[in-house]
C-alpha cells in the first residue's frame, strides 16, 4: 500500500472538504508539498489560501504532474477524472481515511473521538479546551469551527485528537491511544447490515488500542456499557446516570443551556455553565472533561472553556428572524439526534414549535422513519419536504408521505408538504412573532433553510 511518508509532493481530490482541508494542512506543516482541487469553492478554502496551498476549482488535472500520491475523499468516485488520470500516470492513490490513519501513526498520543452522534461537538469542545491550555495539541474536526476558522488546528506532534467516523469502517484506519466511544446506534444502514455489525465494528475499532490504552466511554449508552463490561483495557466512564465523571444540580438558563456541577467518582471538583442548549450538550461536555482530565488539563481552564464553546456550525446553529420567527438548523439526521435537537428547542422559550424534516435518504427514509416514530414528540408541528437523494436514486420503494404517516401514527403532528418554497408560505400564513422553527436534516437543507428567511 501506498504511504505518506514516501510522498513529497501529495495532490487531494476534494480539498475544500472539511476533514480533506485538515489532511492538507496538517501534510503541509509536517514538510510536505500539497496541491488539490474541489469542485467549488467552500468555507474551508479560506485556510487554504491563507496558507499558500495551490488548488483548482473544477477536477482539471493540472497539478497531477509531479505528485507523488493522489489522496481522494470517499465521495470521489474511481471515474473522477482526476483519478483516471492518476492511474495513467502510475500515481499511487490513497483513500481519506487510509491517509489519516498514517498521519495518526506520527503522534506520541493519539485520541479518537467515536459515536454515531455527538463526535464533532465533544471534538470541537476539545480543541477550545486545548487552546485555553495551551497545549499545541493538533486537533482534527469533522466540521467548521468558528474559532479555528476551520476543522483543524495544527500543533505538536506530541498529541493528536481528531474526530474518529464508523460510516465505511473509516476509523478502524486509526492508531489511537485513548479512544473515547459516546454512544453506538442504528445509523448508516446503507452501508451495515444491521444494529449487530455497528457494533462488532465499534469492538474492532477498540481492539486497535495498545493493551496499556485507555477506553473512555458514556455508561449511559448501553451498547457502550456492554462494551465496558467485557473490556480488559484501562476504563473511563461518564454519564448522566452515573460513571467516574457525572453532573448534578443540572438547571437551564433562559437560552436553555444547562449550568451543572461536575462529579469525579463522586466528589465535586466544580461547576460549568455552558452557552450551548439541550440535555445531550451536558453529556458532551462530560466526555470532553474525562478526556480533558486524562491529560491533566485543569478544571479551571475546562470550565472557563466550556463556558465559551459555541456550536460548530450546522449545530442548533441560530439562522435570523423572519417577522418575530426565530429559525435555527440543526445537521441531526437521526432520530436520536431529532430527539435530543428538539429538546433543546423545547428549552428555548417560545410559543409554538415547527420542526421542518428533510430526510437525506431512502435507505434511511425506509429503515428509520416508516415505523415507532417517535422523536418528534416535541414539536408542536413536523413539516416534511419531498426526501432528498443523496447518494441514492428513487426507486419508488419510500416516499415522504411515508414518513408522515408514520409520525402521525405516534405524534399527529406532522404534514407533507414538497417544497421549501411552499413550506415558506405554509409558515408565512401559520407561524406568528415567537414562534420557533428549526430545520433538521443532513441533506441539502443547511441551503434550503435560508428560504424560510
């Protein structure tokens, strides 16, 4: 297999994404030279060009002469034409996660932050903790984090944290040290075969610590228990219902962001106020304090930096008001992650609540949301739009009147209607100064939101 460090010169294929423009930056400061191309500029492209890295906007080919390996994101496919002519050039190509796999290998301590949700919170809640430390940790988020100005901060090669993804098994790339798993669920059933194949690969992904590795985990998950309970490696719990790190005296502000005292095995070692909402933000930031005291980060500079974290964008992210209407979106594709999103939205002060679903795939239509929908019980109305493609096409076997059905068979909330255009004027006419609406979904809709605005 090909390997980075027999690469000078390495060209990724889809560089404006957001882990894609970490590697690159990260393969930059450790001396290599790095060009790329993307399809259109992004919010990630910036840092690229803050940091002198050449790159194309269209897959043209023209800076594939010289470079020694080809990196290329698992959304561009073998026809790309940039890859075709990587292959006619004898160029050596790696897969993204193959590549940060490697990358891992060149760091004394690595941390993995795993789960099927809330991986790029307690990331991102990770790389502020560090940066008011002043650890010079170097911290890869699969996300856009406002203070980083991007996913990645690149540091020392003393730690590396970076968020760790079960979708196509791209984590078990890794060489981690200390592998942190939040919670294990019923997702990516385009890719698994069921509930029981997410979790054998979740074990093997544990089987890659040393034996003197560290398994830090939320107790509160019990398909994370299990793993717990059968585990020979060094143990860290955390969790609402209990674990080495807990909260108590949980209260909510007017925001609906929770202040809580922190528990460590039992004994409190202070109070953190966070300016994030939900209930599911409260298990995040005990995952990122376990982690943070694993490294001897002090409490002090964990609170102060909690305090100060704000949502990677795509999180409960505030969007503006529309005639006294708040709208706010949330990148939750999964019912737990509707469940915990709408929490928080329920938190928020308000007078009534629209929740505008766009489901971003068939496969996840008909194995999620066509029977016991119930992570909708919050909303006072569930507006639906047509589902969005994805990666998928429509073969007819689901459609979003579907999904309708089956929320209504558990909540009697929700209404199909096709586009935002019309959910636009739905609103226009039903929604009054203080409502709230938030938009959820992994589709297109972060784009489409801004035509409820």
């Amino acid at each position: 297999m090909a390997h980075i460090d027999d690469a000078k010169r390495i060209h990724l294929i889809g560089i404006g994404g957001c882990s894609m423009n970490g590697l690159a930056l990260i393969l930059k400061s450790q001396g290599h030279e790095v060009t790329g191309s993307d399809r259109e500029r992004s919010q990630f492209t910036d840092a690229l060009d803050h940091e002198g890295v050449r790159y194309s906007i269209g897959h043209t080919g023209e800076y594939i002469d010289g470079a020694d390996l080809v990196v290329f994101s698992a959304a561009i496919k073998p026809d790309n034409p940039e890859r075709v002519l990587a292959r006619e050039k004898g160029i050596p190509e790696l897969e993204r996660s193959v590549a940060l796999g490697q990358i891992s290998e060149r760091y004394a301590q690595v941390v993995a932050i795993a789960g099927c949700h809330g991986k790029t919170t307690i990331t991102s809640m990770l790389a502020i903790i560090h940066a008011q430390a002043k650890t010079d940790a170097t911290i890869h988020v699969g996300g856009f984090v406002d203070f980083l100005e991007g996913g990645v901060h690149v540091g020392n090669r003393e730690l590396f944290v970076t968020e760790a993804c079960e979708y196509v098994e791209s984590f078990l790339t890794l060489k981690p040290t200390v592998a942190l798993i939040n919670n294990i669920d019923d997702d990516h059933l385009d890719y698994y075969k069921d509930i029981d194949e997410i979790v054998a690969v979740f074990e093997r992904f544990l089987a890659l610590l040393p034996e003197d590795g560290t398994f830090i985990a939320c107790v509160d998950d019990v398909r994370v228990k299990a793993l717990v309970d059968k585990s020979d490696l060094n143990i860290v719990t955390y969790g609402l219902t209990g674990g080495d790190y807990t909260a108590s005296d949980i209260a909510f502000d007017a925001r609906g962001n929770a202040g809580f005292t922190v528990l460590r095995r039992g004994e409190a070692i202070g109070t953190v106020q966070l300016s994030v909402p939900g209930m599911h933000n409260v298990v995040n930031a005990l995952g990122a304090v376990a982690v943070s005291d694993h490294f001897g980060v002090s409490f002090d500079v964990q609170a102060q930096a909690l305090h100060d974290f704000q949502n990677t964008r795509r999180r409960f992210e505030f969007y503006g008001e529309h005639n006294g209407v708040r709208v706010f979106h949330d990148y939750g594709h999964h019912p737990s992650e509707i469940r915990a999103t709408l929490d928080a939205a329920k938190r928020v002060p308000h007078k009534t609540l629209y929740c505008v679903f766009q489901c971003n795939s068939y496969t996840r239509a008909r194995t999620l949301f066509c029977n016991n929908v119930t992570c909708f019980t919050d909303a006072d109305h569930v507006l639906v739009p047509d589902i969005y493609p994805g990666r998928e096409k429509d073969t007819g076997i689901v459609h979003a009147r579907d999904m309708v059905q089956a929320i209504n068979e558990q909540s009697h909330n929700a209404v199909y209607i096709p586009t935002f255009e019309e959910i636009r004027l739905y609103l226009d006419e039903h929604a009054s100064e203080g409502d709230l609406v938030v938009t959820v979904g992994s589709g297109d809709v972060y784009r489409q939101t801004r035509k409820l605005l």
